[in-house]
C-alpha cells in the first residue's frame, strides 16, 4: 500500500496522457516528425500535449494525495515535497519518452511491444529524475522494500489497467 501511494504520481501520468490523447485527438510529436536512418526519433506516439498532461496530472495526484493525507488520514503516509511531486510525474513521462527512442532505433513500430521496458520504463525515469532532485527524499521514502514490491507488481499493475483500457476502447493496444 505505502508503494502504490508513492508510486501514484507516476503511474497516474501516462493514463493521463493517454486519455487526453484520446478524447481532443493527435497532438504535435515531440520529435516534430524527424527521422533517423528512416525511422523515426520518437514517433506520433509521443506528444507534447501529452508529456504535459501527463506530468500535470500526476502533479495534481501528488496534491490530492498530500490532502487526503493531511486531512484524513493524520499525516500516517509519506507527504510529497515540493520536488518529488514534480519530479515523480516528470521522470515518468521522461522515461517513457527514452524507451520510445530505444523502441524506434531497434524498428519497433509505434504501440509495438517491447516487454519489461514498456512495464517499467516510467519507473525508473521517475525514480532517477527523483533521485537526481530529491535524493534524500528518495531514500527516506523508498526503502529496498518498496523498490522490491514496485518492480514486482508494477508490470503486473501495468499489464492488467492496459488490458481493462484496451477492453473499455481507451487504449490501442492490449499491453
Ligand atoms: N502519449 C502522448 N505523448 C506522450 C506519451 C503518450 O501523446 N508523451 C499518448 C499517445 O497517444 C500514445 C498513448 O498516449 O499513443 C499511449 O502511450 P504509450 O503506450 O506510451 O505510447 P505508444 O503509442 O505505445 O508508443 P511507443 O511505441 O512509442 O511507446
Ligand atoms: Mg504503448
């Protein structure tokens, strides 16, 4: 439980992306289009419009989390200091974008599997951007346990939410 509230801000950005995406329609690619060697850097799968809203709406996550916490639940979970409830959202969406690149250099196509990556790809961006910005924060929070327990269940988590989106037509493929 203490994982799944660290780990909201971050598992909530990429849904968010992927909702706003879906619902006001294609926005400009990050990579403006580019290609490398015939492929492209990043493809129309990655947006501005949606790298934003993602990260914002994790940032919200991360605020009604520090609500619910202060107002509810007595201060009895970890509160999201000003750093960490940018950088957990931002990181994510970061280190999607970097497994997009990956994705692209080895000929995968947009929405193409690429297994293990695609499940945690916006762990570890969260958590390195995190560690860069916020490293006590970091460590005081995540303890080896919480980092075990999040890279066994996040694939997990992420395989069965993408299954119940593609189910509902929210999301274009079933992984
Ligand atoms: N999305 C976006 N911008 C981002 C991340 C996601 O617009 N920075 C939207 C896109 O519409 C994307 C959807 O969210 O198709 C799902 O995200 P994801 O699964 O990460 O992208 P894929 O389409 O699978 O592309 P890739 O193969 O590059 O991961
Ligand atoms: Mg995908």
């Amino acid at each position: 439980i203490l994982m799944l509230w660290l780990m909201m801000p971050a598992y909530l950005a990429n849904p968010a992306a992927s909702l706003i995406i879906s619902f006001t329609g294609q926005g400009v690619p990050i990579d403006f289009g580019q290609e490398i060697n015939g492929k492209r850097i990043l493809g129309d799968g990655k947006t501005f419009k949606g790298f934003f809203a993602g990260a914002i709406f994790g940032i919200a996550v991360a605020a009604f989390e520090n609500f619910i916490n202060s107002h509810f639940l007595n201060k009895s979970m970890p509160i999201f200091t000003f750093i960490p409830m940018i950088t957990l959202p931002f990181g994510a969406m970061i280190g999607d974008l970097v497994a997009s690149m990956f994705k692209r250099r080895l000929n995968l196509e947009r929405g193409q599997a690429f297994p293990i990556v695609d499940q945690l790809d916006f762990v570890f961006g969260a958590w390195i951007v995190t560690i860069i910005f916020a490293f006590n924060w970091f460590f005081a929070n995540f303890t080896t346990n919480i980092i075990v327990a999040a890279l066994i269940l996040t694939p997990i988590l992420h395989l069965l939410t993408n299954l119940i989106g593609y189910k509902l037509g929210l999301s274009r493929e079933p992984w």
